[in-house]
C-alpha cells in the first residue's frame, strides 16, 4: 500500500541533483573552516538573509539552541510565545543546558505578538529579585498557529521594542521561506528586524539535513564555539551543505505548490460532515482540524486513517497536515476520501 504521510514536510526526500551533488561535493574540515562547499552555503545563507555571516548547524533546534545560548548568560530570561516550537518542541534546552528561563506571552491566531504584551513582559534591569530580560524569540512561519505568517510589520514592532530595552530578537525561521513566497516579500525584507534567526533546509525544501545559524560576525564567532560544545561541529561537511545549496537554488519557489495543495485540502476538508476546520486560518502548508467529538476520539480517528494508508500528526490536542513536495492534488484528493471513509468507519464502531 503506498502511503501517504502527511504528518510534516520533514518527511521530504532529497531530489535528484541533490543526490548528484552529494556525490560530488567538493570537500574538506568544516571544524578547520575548510570544507569549500560549506563556506560556499554558509555564504549563500548569510546573503539571502541580509546578515554578516551564517553557521551551518545539524537540526533548527540545535540552531535556536545556539542562538538562546550565543545571546544570553545564565540566569537571564527570554520573551517567547506560548505557542513556540522552542517551548514545546525542544526539551527545554534553553533551561537544561543554558540556565535561562523562559517567559511565555500569548500568541495571536495566526502566530504574531501583541508588542503592548510583550512591553510589559520584559523586566526592568539591575532588580536583584528579577532574571534580566535579553532576547526576544519570535517564529515564522508560526507552527503551532496554523502554519500561520508574520509580516514585516509584525516583526518591526518587536523589533522597536527589543531596541528601546536594549534586548536582541532572535528569529525561529525554519519556515521563513514559505512565509517570503505567501507574502511574495524577499526573506532579507522579511528578516531585516531581527539580529539573529535560523532556517531549516530539512523542510518544504527537500534537503536531507541541516539548518543555518545567521546573525552578525561577533556572534557567529561565538555561536561557532557554542556548536563544537554542543558536539555539533562537523568535519567534511559538505556532503550536507552539498544538497543545501541546491535547495537554497532550486527549491523555494515551488512552495507555492505546497501552499496551494493545502488550500485543496483545507476546501475539501471543510466539506465533510464531522471534520470541523477553520478554512480562514490557513496561509501556508500548515492545517488544523478536529473530529466531532460525537463521532469518535481523535486518537481512533488517526489510528484508522494509518490503516487506511494516511499519516497524520495528532499534536497539541488537535490534528495537524503538513503539504510537501511529495504531496500533490492527487494525494489530496486521496487522503480526502479516506479520511471521509475514516469518520464513518470510527462512527460505526
């Protein structure tokens, strides 16, 4: 049974020039500063940002990680939304391994902050009974808020407050390129108000593995130490940054695709009886629905549609779909008839 597995667009495999150019990949120690096709991506990365410099890292989470740790000391705080990937989905890193707390403000429907929120939530400096404020974390495109887009303003008005405290924004940007082709906005534009960020070129863009750590040259010199401490340094890394540079070439454009084919899903899913789903919150390949209770539970409503030959995430209490390269309108169409068959197979049960 072919399966389709919609449970994230990490599922992605790399194309064929990808493979091609891992086979070819020009090589040397990355740990030395020597490997040419990383110095190569790094550089790419650092120029489509906007920034002085970039670090390729293993994963978005060790790239966030390093980023929390290059901006901060221990004892310091940071601003995050309640919703972020950072919070949820990153075992507490920040506070295990880097001794800083984290402060949650709300997020808005579609991932942004309320800057009013933020402004309060920072502490004053130099009061003993208080951690010090030091970075604020932002994401883009914002999972957990329906795969929802930040704009240039959005990020602009943290930004103005970060700069009036003396803090530093960091960016979780994993997605960052689906939210530049849906606002159809350069990513350099779309990150210009932040000092840091990361992006994931294990996504929408089909490379096997790996992440880009960006910012200025003082603080990729001291992310750069953090990454060997973490065990993350790399020696002939260019076998990774090999498929990175062709994703970065070819790769971004098409997630257009993506965020079409989940605009078909989101339609088709608001026309079946029992699936309740919010057309109006999808922007990108991220969408959130949930079973009628009255049906049947989640968690038998999943287990079904896996047996079925469908793979969906079921995540913070309610049922995510992730669009990939390897999910086209045919797939949609699919995985909408199954999951129609999955409700009333779950509803006579």
């Amino acid at each position: 049974m072919n399966v389709i597995d919609l449970r994230s667009d990490t599922v992605t495999l790399p194309t064929d020039e990808m493979r091609k150019a891992i086979a070819n990949a020009t090589l040397g120690d990355d740990v030395s500063g020597e490997d040419p096709t990383v110095n190569k991506l790094e550089k790419k990365a650092a120029d489509l940002t906007g920034k002085e410099a970039a670090l390729l890292v293993s994963s978005g989470t060790q790239g966030n990680l390093i980023g929390i740790l290059a901006n901060c000391q221990r004892g310091d705080e940071i601003i995050v939304g309640e919703n972020a990937h950072i919070f949820w989905n990153e075992s507490a890193g920040a506070a295990a391994l880097g001794g800083v707390q984290t402060h949650l403000v709300r997020n808005q429907l579609q991932g942004a902050l309320n800057p009013s929120e933020v402004s309060s939530a920072i502490r004053p400096k130099g009061n003993p009974h208080f951690p010090p404020t030091s970075l604020i974390c932002l994401e883009n495109t914002q999972n957990m808020s329906n795969g929802g887009v930040l704009t240039v303003d959005d990020t602009k008005a943290i930004w103005d407050i970060a700069n009036q405290n003396q803090i530093k924004v960091h960016l979780d940007g994993a997605r960052i390129f689906n939210a530049a082709v849906y606002l159809e906005t350069p990513v350099k534009e779309l990150v210009k108000y932040t000092d840091t960020l990361t992006f994931c070129l294990s996504k929408g863009l089909s490379a096997p593995v790996g992440s880009l750590l960006c910012g200025d040259g003082d603080f990729i010199t001291k992310a750069r130490r953090w990454r060997k401490m973490l065990g993350g340094g790399m020696r002939q890394a260019g076998i990774i940054a090999a498929a990175g540079i062709v994703a970065l070439d070819s790769m971004i454009e098409r997630l257009r695709d993506d965020h079409t084919t989940a605009l078909r899903f989101s339609d088709g899913l608001s026309a079946i009886p029992g699936i309740i789903h919010d057309p109006s919150t999808v922007q990108t390949n991220i969408l959130f629905f949930d079973v009628d209770p009255t049906i049947g539970t989640m968690s038998k409503f999943v287990g079904e549609l896996e047996k079925m030959g469908v793979r969906v995430h079921s995540v913070y209490g309610r049922i995510r779909l992730v669009t990939h390269r390897h999910i086209t309108q045919k797939e949609v169409d699919i995985a909408l008839e199954t999951i129609a068959k999955a409700l009333k197979s779950i509803a006579y049960n």
